[in-house]
C-alpha cells in the first residue's frame, strides 16, 4: 500500500518495438535479447523519466542518459494456437508459436 506522500520513481522505455515501464528492483519481461545471464544492458531509447512528484523529464524524442538492467534468464511465453480453417473445403491448418523473451531487472534509471 502506498502511504501518503510515498512516490515510486519510473521510466518509459522502448526496445524491440514495445514500450515498457521501469521500476528500479522490479523485473520484467522483454523481446529476446542477445547476451547470457548476468550480463549488463543498457536501454538508450528513454522516453520519459518521472523522478519526483513534481520533476518529469520527457525525451524529444529520447533522454540522454540510458537505463541499466541485468539479464536474470532467457525463456520462451506461453503457446499461441494459430488455427485458420475454409468452411465446405476441409482445409484446415492448426500451428502453434511460443515467443523467445529475456527477463531482466532494472538496475538503475
């Protein structure tokens, strides 16, 4: 629960054509990226930092200062079915796709 006068600093991200919010300690779930376990990245395409409740600084288009994170591990998401049928045809195709993701924890903003 947040308390009065509690404040979460964050920033919007953006990397593999998704935006994404961080939370320095938090982990999340990102497009696949190269490099192993435990190995250092830095996210340049800041979009917005809010630092405080009242100073929010916004990128025209990105910030200078990048984001920093650490690779925990490489997984592949949930299955997607792909089912795609013609009616009176008896054609019918049933596929299915796991997306390749990298969990990282943001380090710093």
């Amino acid at each position: 629960m947040k308390q009065e006068g509690m404040f979460e600093r964050y920033a919007i991200f953006q990397t593999g054509g998704k935006q994404y919010q961080a939370l320095e300690g938090k982990t999340i779930s990102i497009e696949k990226l190269e490099g192993e376990p435990g190995d250092t990245v830095e996210f340049k395409d800041v979009l917005l930092r809010k630092l405080s409740e009242k100073e929010v600084e916004i990128g025209k288009p990105h910030l200078d200062s990048p984001i920093k994170a650490s690779i925990v591990k490489h997984m592949r998401g949930p299955k997607i079915i792909v089912f795609k049928f013609k009616r009176r045809k008896k054609s019918r195709v049933k596929k299915g796709h796991r997306q390749e993701q990298t969990i990282v924890r943001i380090e710093s903003i």
